[in-house]
C-alpha cells in the first residue's frame, strides 16, 4: 500500500485577494507585484537554486508591466557554500530594475509566505515527496517543478493543475511564469485545479485513516 505525505487543508488553503494583499503589506512587498517563491535550503547540489541566476536574467531581460519578486524561503548563510549562491543570485537581481530578491533565511511560518506568493518554482533535480510543492498547491499556488521521474508525474498533471520542466529548461520555467502572468483565466484555472489534486489525494485526514488501517491491519 503507498501511503503519500498528507497536508493540512485548513491551514494551506487559498486566500482572498484582499488577505493577500494584507499580508504583502505586512511584509513590505507590493500589492501588484509578481511574487516566485522558492521553499528549501539555498544550495547548487540537488536543490539547484543556482539556476535561478539564469531565470532572474531572462525574467530581468522581458520588461514586464509588473515588477517580479523572488522569495527564497530557507537557509542561505549556514556554509560557504550557502553564501555563494546567495551572493551570485543577488548580484545578478542588481542588474534589473523590475526584479527584487529577497533571502528570508529559514521561516516558522512559511504558510504566510506561500499565500502572500503567485507561483512556485522548484528547480531540485533528486527530491522524496515535496512537502513545498503540495502545500503550495493546496493554496492554489501554481508550481513549476523540474522533472523528476516517478515524483513530478504523481503529483502535478502538467499543464492541468500545475507545470513541469524537463532537464531545468530555463526557458519553459519563463514560458510558464509568463503565460500566467498573461492569462488570468489560465491562472484561476490552475490554481484551482491545484487545490482540487490536492484535497483528492493529499488530505492530511484521509492519509491518518490509511496509516490507522494500516496498523490495525497489523495488529489484527
């Protein structure tokens, strides 16, 4: 029997326009303003958040009327390592006027930022079952999520309820951002897809029942 990681549906729901913009206020972000965010520690290996330096330049190069927001939630300063990234993906947002970056370091309450966000984008190349990337989804929160084989497929249906990249192509991650920042419907569509994938088959109540089946089954 698989039994899938479940998520809280009652916290990680989708919020009103004017909730979200509260929180933005609270925040110091804009209410008009595009926001990415990305979930996990700022590392090259397996999280891949370097590549964000390639997807800043092509979102900085294609003038937008709004202006983009990038919030990296999670470790950025724990080794060199960390703050190589840090630094590179910074000094790159420097060279665009309608792009901001922001570091929140490791965060309690990364439900705030996922409803107060427009897109999740995910460039990790090994993962187990993404907790961010669900629970993004559970918010409405569109992702856009590097292929990984066996993991993407079981939990986004492309094109439907949220999207996937093959082999990080940067391209496709701008595509995608792009479409949805054009296409409100588009936008509403998936969001809501999103949350519909995610009541079906990751609801935090439904996946207890299974796991207490699965010991009375064995204790039977």
């Amino acid at each position: 029997t698989l039994i899938t990681n479940g998520v809280d549906l009652k916290n990680f729901k989708p919020i009103n326009t004017d909730i979200k913009n509260v929180l933005r206020n609270n925040h110091n972000f804009q209410k008009y303003e595009l926001i990415l965010i990305n979930i996990g520690a700022v590392i090259a290996e397996r999280k891949r958040v370097d590549l964000f330096e390639g997807l800043i330049e092509i979102l900085g190069k294609n003038y937008f009327k709004k202006k983009i927001r990038f919030i990296f939630a999670g470790n950025y300063d724990r080794t060199n390592k960390h703050r190589e990234v840090y630094d590179k993906i910074l000094s790159v947002g420097e060279n665009y006027s309608n792009i901001s970056i922001n570091f929140l370091g490791h965060v309690s309450d990364v439900n705030t930022f996922i409803k107060l966000s427009d897109i999740g984008i995910f460039m990790s190349e090994r993962e187990g079952l993404p907790n961010a990337v669900i629970e993004c989804m559970a918010c409405g929160v569109p992702v856009v999520h590097n292929r990984i084989n066996g993991i993407t497929d079981f939990i986004i249906e492309h094109n439907v309820d949220s999207f996937i990249a093959n082999n990080n192509d940067l391209q496709t991650y701008a595509d995608k951002i792009i479409s949805l920042i054009k296409n409100k419907e588009l936008y509403n569509t998936v969001s809501l897809n999103a949350r519909n994938k995610i009541i079906s088959k990751f609801n935090a109540k439904n996946i207890f029942k299974k796991y207490k089946e699965l010991y009375e089954g064995l204790f039977r």
